[in-house]
C-alpha cells in the first residue's frame, strides 16, 4: 500500500480504496505530513458499486490534482 501511495503520487493520481489498512497508512501520513496525492475512501459496507462510481465521476469532473493532496474523502459524498 505504501508503494501504491508513492506511486500514485508520483503520477499525479488520487487513489480509490475500500482497504481499512490503505486508509490508515493515509491517515499516518497525514500525521507525519508525508506526500500523498489523495485517496477517496469507502467501506465495503457502504455505498453501491453505482454510488462510488458516481461520486468518482463527481471527483474527477469537480477539482484538480492540488485540491487532494494529502487530503483523504470518504463516500458516498
């Protein structure tokens, strides 16, 4: 998962997760102000496969890169 973060970021991209692990190593590095690109977070339990895949849309269509960095959103939005 950290390679995943370090990854992204490096290609400019927000990742999307439903790993609890992924969501805390995003929050770690948020407390230890280390660069992440953004993660859109929803639990498994949560929101429908139509709901996440609306709000990603949303996310895609409404900001930019530099609105996520180092910010984690939880859908559904």
């Amino acid at each position: 998962d950290e390679i995943i973060l370090d990854r992204a970021a490096a290609f400019g991209r927000v990742v999307f997760s439903q790993d609890l692990d992924f969501l805390r190593i995003a929050r770690g590095r948020q407390v230890t102000g280390t660069h992440f690109a953004g993660v859109v977070f929803a639990h498994q339990n949560g929101p429908t496969v139509r709901q996440c895949i609306d709000d990603l849309a949303v996310v895609a269509i409404a900001s930019e890169l530099r609105d996520w960095v180092n910010f984690v959103r939880f859908l559904p939005l």
